[in-house]
C-alpha cells in the first residue's frame, strides 16, 4: 500500500485541510474526506460485489421455468453458464472488497493514532493539563479502530441500499404486492428500532468514558507501581482499580442490553419479512399471477435481503458508537495551544545575560550556576519559567478518577464542573502565555521569540522525564545526530556507564518502556546523558542527582562542569557535592534571589543558606579546599574503559 502509512501534516505545519472540531459529524465528514479516492473506489466495487448476488435470485428463477418448468432442461444451460459468471464475478470483486475494506480501516486506525501523536507534540506539557492520559490512549487506540469499522460498514450499508433498490424495482415491476412489501420492510425496521438508538448511545457513551478513565488509573498505577510497593499500597489501588472496572462492566451491560433490543428488533423483522413473502408468493402462484420460477426468485430475494436490513441495523449500532468515538476525538484534537507566535518576532541572543524578574535571578552566560531553594517548589518554578513552560496547575483534576459511590445525576454534575474548570485553566493558560513572560535573554523577552527557537536553544531537564522502549543508543541520541565518541563523552559525564555494562548488546541493547529495567538512578543518569548528549546552547537541570548515590554524584559533579564548558548551565539542587563545583550560586527565599557567590562564601556568610545545604547531618563536612573535593571519593575521571577498550558500540559512528 503506497498510502500506508498514512501521511498526516496536521499541526506540525500549515496545512489546507486540518481536523475539522467543530463538531462530531464534521469530523467524520473529515475523516472520509481524507479517504475520498478509496472510499469510492470501495463503493464501486462494492457495488460490483453486490450484484451478483442480486442477480443470483433472478437467473436461479429464469433456469427454472426455461428448463424445468417447460419440461426441456437444455433450455437452462446458458442460465447456468450465466450463473457460474456471475458467482465468479462475485467472488473476484469480494476478493478486491475486502482488501479495500481493510486498506481503509488501516490508514483510519493509524491516522487517527498520528493525528493524536502530532497533537500531543503540539500542545506539549499542556497536553497532561488539559486531557487524562487515559483519554488520549482511547482516543488513539480504541477510537481510531472504530473509525475504521464505520467506514467499513458505511460503504457496505450504501452499496447494500442500491441493490435493495434495485432488487425492489425487479420485484416491483413482477408483483405490486410484493414490491411493496420489499420497500416497506426496510423503513419499517428503522422506524422499529430507531427509539431503541438514544439509549444505547447514551450507555456506551458512558462506558467509553468509564473505560477511559480506568486506563488513566492503569496508567498512574504501573507508573509508581514501586512506589506503591514501598508503602504498601498496591492492595488499596488495586481496590480502587477493580470497583472503577465493575463500573465499565455494569456500562457495557446496559448498552449490550440495548443492543440487543436492537438487533432483536432486526432478526424478528426480517424472519417477519420472509415469511410473509413467502405467504404473499404462494397466494399469487396460486392465483396464476407468478411463475413457480418467479416464486423461487422472490423467495431468493426475501432472503437476500435480509443482509442488506441487518447491515443497516449494523451502520445504526456502528453509527452511534462512532459518534461517541468522534466527540471523544473533537475533545481531544480540538484543543488549541496556549502559545501564538510574536508579531514582531526577535531572535534569541546568544550567549546572553538571563534575567528572571519574578525572582530577581541573573544568570550569566557561559557558567555553570546553580539555584539553591528551602522550597524545591521554587527552583522548580524558575526552571519553567526559563525554559518557558506553563506552571503546573492541578485545579481541574483532569487525571483523577471520580469519587468513590458517585454516580447517577451526581457523576454528571461532577463531570460537568470538572468541564468547567478545565476550560478555566485553558483560558489562564492563554492569557499567561500571550502576555509578556518577564524572562529576558540579552535583553529580549521570551515572549518575543518564537517558541520553535526557545525550545532549540533552553533545554529543561525536569525531575520526570520518560524514556522509551528501543535501543540504548536511541534513548541517547533519538535524533540520530552523534558519532561514537559524542556518546560515549554523554554516558560518561553522566556515570551512566553502568547502564551501558547492563544491556546486553550495548548500544543496540532493549531498553523496556519507561526504562523498567533499570534502577531508579540509572533512569536518571541516562536522561542526564541524553540532556548532555543534545548539547544545548542553555541547559536547565532540575535535581538531576537526586535518585544516585553520594560516590556517583560526586563523579558526575566533577565532570559536569567541564563537559559544559563554555555554555550556560543551570542546575537546581541543594546537593553540597554538586554546589562546590559551581561557579555561582543563588539563594532563593520566598521566590526571590537573596544571595549569591561561590559555594564556600555562602556556607561561611549566609546561614539562610548553611541550613539548606547541610540539612543537619552534613553540618560537620568542612567546605572543600581547592583541588581537594568531596568528588575525591569517587572513581577516577575519564572515559570508561568499558565503553573503550571492552566494547565495540555500532550504530552510533556516523
């Protein structure tokens, strides 16, 4: 398949046809516009699949009275010779259908799983703000599977309708009566099972989001499961986890029950439908107004016709679950980024003064700085605020399932408010991030730069990063940009080389989703290697020793500043160990910046600052003379062996 898989430009440039939110319906619209060329051709030959077999029915009945009803049975020879045409047309054109039917499902799926991932990138850390991870994942997942199933059974459903039509004219222009009847069951069925359509809607709109939100507390659940086994908590989320699925269970049997009213309603009518065909055809044989022949094609056609009124009943079921699935879809790629870009955009100085004005903090190009704060809530903050991200802001509770007992008119409301308060936060989030940032680089506000040139330039390495399945090699360098020795210089001066001994393979080790197999300081030295690896012109590191030991701190403590010589590092920490090889410090009380110097000036004059770095037990650790750091402990500086001499890592050259 040449379009597969499928190209999608939405939201990561300027295209003449994005995703249409406005609605469920015009997103749908969208959808099989995006397929226009093979949605047709699937009609087409849908069409070409079908008639055959409303044909069958009618050469079956013309052999009959050629060659039995007239007592010469050479006379159905070419019926038969036409009826073998015709079963192989069907067959061949059955063949094409569903290879169509699956290229079409495929590309929906997977368009759908891309259009989810562009937006997700475009929206960036605001995506968690505003949608539950568990939302995202259906959307991508189990949404876009549905979209596939719809067009599926929608060009079945209309190529089912002109053979009925067809096959009521044949029946029409033989009988009054029984074409009458033809073109009635139809709309009959739907006028049946219409009323049953509203409820089962309903339900499984309330299983969909049910489900969404059990795959959120999924989520949540195996991201801390080993917090969850440090303090004993796996048997009450596990608690939590199993009530919240007897709620999607208790939701897929209310709408499974309406379902089957549905197809219930189906089955009578078209068993209905037959059997008074049937009645009707023998009255008329009987009366001379049909050949036996004939009878035999109308009875053909009875049953022939029930695929067609059992597939609309199916486009009616498939068609309220795909409106669901689609206002989940609008929910989710209609959120618009807080950000716009400046009118009068200006380009990032380099190697330029930063200035916080919230904080007072001055960061001066080139050095190795860091950030000292009693409240790490602080330091945290100011690293968002210099790599320009939105602070965190939990008042929607997007991610939080609801609370226990609550459903009913209570859930609604509850879900409404949280509705509510979401939009609330998107209109903050905008207003914040339009408005002038108050962080300057030589002089010119991040606000005035575009976001792309921000992004390039600062790099924030937070205290939760992800990792993702694939190589050691990708996990490194996901650009594919670094020879060898680049690489090996970035484990190195992260102590990670530990991570390169545990896989086998080296760099074309497995490395599990979320790096499970990894210790907790092994994840963060490896994300501290891919921060130094991408060699950015402004590097904001936020505690990036807090989960290793005091031995491989000090390593990393003593190579950091060389690896980043010349270029401006920020680093948040408290951590003595690192402090000592700062070439400056700043002291933040209360959000503000009230000291700063070398490490040992502020432990000797600041006690503000004494109390925050020692903590007490440090207190006695006399400041480091010159040449003569806490790092003395660790291993010698330089590249590992392992990774020089032992290992020969491929696929990083270049």
């Amino acid at each position: 398949m040449q379009d597969f898989p499928p190209t999608v430009r939405a939201y990561l440039d300027h295209t003449d046809d994005p995703p249409e939110t406005r609605s469920a319906p015009a997103f749908l619209r969208w959808l099989v516009r995006q397929q226009r060329g093979l949605v047709a051709l699937g009609f087409v030959v849908a069409l070409v699949w079908m008639v055959p077999q409303a044909l069958g029915p009618w050469v079956v009945g013309h052999a009959i009275d050629a060659g039995i009803a007239s007592g010469h049975p050479g006379g159905a020879t070419r019926w038969v010779v036409l009826l073998a045409v015709v079963t192989v047309v069907g067959a061949a054109s059955g063949i094409c259908y569903h290879t169509i039917i699956v290229r079409q499902w495929l590309i929906a799926l997977y368009g759908t799983t891309s259009l989810v991932t562009r937006k997700t990138l475009q929206l960036g850390h605001v995506s968690a703000r505003r949608t539950p991870t568990g939302e995202v994942l259906s959307v991508s997942g189990s949404d876009g599977d549905q979209f596939g199933a719809f067009l599926e059974v929608a060009s079945r459903a209309v190529s089912q309708l002109v053979a009925y039509l067809v096959v009521a004219g044949i029946v029409l222009a033989t009988s009054v009566k029984l074409g009458l009847l033809v073109l009635l069951a139809a709309p009959l069925l739907v006028l049946l099972g219409a009323p049953l359509l509203r409820p089962m809607q309903r339900w499984q709109g309330v299983e969909r989001t049910r489900s969404s939100e059990l795959t959120s507390q999924a989520t949540d659940i195996v991201a801390g499961l080993r917090i969850l086994r440090g303090i004993g908590g796996e048997e009450t989320f596990g608690d939590g986890y199993a009530r919240q699925s007897q709620g999607v269970r208790e939701a897929g049997v209310q709408a499974g029950r309406w379902q089957a009213g549905v197809e219930a309603v189906g089955v009578l009518l078209s068993g209905s439908f037959v059997v008074a065909l049937m009645w009707l055809g023998v009255r008329e044989v009987v009366a001379g107004g049909l050949s036996v022949g004939q009878l035999v094609s109308f009875l053909g056609y009875g049953l022939f016709l029930i695929q067609p009124m059992r597939t609309f009943v199916e486009f009616a079921q498939k068609w309220t679950r795909t409106l669901v699935s689609a206002h989940k879809a609008v929910v989710v790629l209609g959120q618009r980024p807080p950000w716009q870009e400046p009118e009068h955009p200006q380009a990032l100085p380099r190697l330029a003064e930063i200035v916080d004005e919230s904080s007072g903090a001055v960061v001066r190009p080139g050095r190795l700085t860091m950030v000292v704060s009693a409240e790490p809530d602080e330091s945290a903050a100011l690293a968002d605020r210099l790599g320009r991200y939105l602070a965190r802001d939990d008042d929607a509770r997007v991610g939080e399932e609801l609370p226990e007992g609550l459903k009913g008119r209570a859930a609604r409301e509850e879900r409404r408010r949280r509705a509510v308060a979401r939009a609330e936060q998107v209109r903050r989030d905008e207003e914040l991030a339009r408005r002038r940032w108050g962080v300057t680089v030589g002089g010119v506000d991040l606000s005035q730069v575009p976001l792309a040139q921000v992004r390039e330039r600062i790099l924030v390495s937070d205290t939760s990063p992800y990792t993702f399945a694939g190589t050691l090699r990708h996990a490194l360098d996901p650009h594919d940009r670094l020879t060898r020795e680049q690489a090996e210089e970035a484990l190195v001066t992260a102590a990670a080389e530990d991570v390169f001994d545990a896989l086998p393979g080296g760099w074309q080790g497995e490395l599990e989703e979320r790096g499970r197999g990894l210790s907790g300081g092994q994840r963060q030295r490896l994300v501290l290697a891919r921060a130094l690896a991408l060699d950015p012109e402004v590097l904001v590191l936020v505690e990036p020793t807090s989960a290793v030991d005091a031995h491989t701190e000090a390593r990393i403590a003593q190579r950091l500043g060389t690896h980043r010589a010349g270029r401006t590092t920020v680093v948040m920490t408290a951590s003595p160990l690192l402090l000592h090889h700062a070439d400056e410090v700043l002291l933040l009380e209360g959000g503000r910046a009230t000291a700063r110097g070398r490490h040992a000036d502020l432990v000797a004059t600041s006690a503000a600052y004494r109390s925050v770095v020692t903590r007490g037990e440090d207190a006695d650790l006399p400041p480091a003379a010159d040449g003569a750091s806490y790092a003395d402990a660790g291993a010698p500086d330089g590249p590992s062996p392992h990774l020089t001499d032992r290992h020969q890592p491929e696929g990083v050259t270049r």
